[in-house]
C-alpha cells in the first residue's frame, strides 16, 4: 500500500510572518480578505506583545467581549480558546487558535467586526 502522509496542523518551519499568517489563515478557511486585515492590524504578526489594550494578535481579537458573546463563546471554546491567552503567543498551537477563533467569529459577523479599522 502507499505510504501514509499525516499533515500537521501547524504552519511549516522558515515561512515569512504573512505567509505564515495565510498559511492558517487558509486551514481554517478565511477568505482572502484577511489577509490584508491581518496586515493592517498586526502587519502580520501573533505573538505577546501585538495587542492594543483590547485586542490580541494577527486579527486583533477581543477575547473578553468575544467570550461573553452567547452565540460565539461555545464556537471560540471549541477552538480551544478561553483568554486571551490562547491565542496570543507565538506558539503554534497559540496561531492555529487564533485562525480558529477569528474564523468562527467571521462565520457568525462576516468582517463587520473589523469594520473601525478600516
């Protein structure tokens, strides 16, 4: 039989902040205008100190407010986020919750949420 290739779920080593960020930005599958959001609210970096007094990583999220939302905590929740911290580091596993969380807040909002930045 052929050989089993297993994929991860992490973004492969040495790519760029951006292409990174679109690396996940399409396993979760946000549409491409993230990618310019991505730019503009964090120039395409996830890590502790990309955040406003609000808002953590590549798409800013405000995981607080986000959380007490009844429609999109149970969504956030099962990407694995519970604080801001879950998603604002520079950690893998931190990246892929933040393409997560950003999605399911998508899905539920479409880019309105990040309409006062644009």
């Amino acid at each position: 039989p052929p050989p089993t290739t297993v994929l991860s779920p992490y973004a492969p080593v040495g790519l760029s902040d951006c292409d990174e960020m679109n690396w996940y930005r399409e396993q979760v599958g946000l549409p491409e205008a993230f990618s310019g959001i991505g730019w503009r609210e964090s120039n395409c970096r996830n890590e502790d100190a990309v955040r406003t007094f609000c808002c953590h990583g590549w798409w800013q999220m405000y995981t607080s407010l986000h959380l007490k939302d009844h429609r999109l905590a149970p969504r956030m929740e099962a990407c694995g986020v519970r604080s801001e911290q879950d998603l604002n580091s520079d950690t893998p596993e931190d990246k892929l919750r933040q393409a997560c969380a950003a999605f399911a807040l998508w899905e539920l909002d479409g880019t309105y949420p990040w309409v006062a930045t644009r």
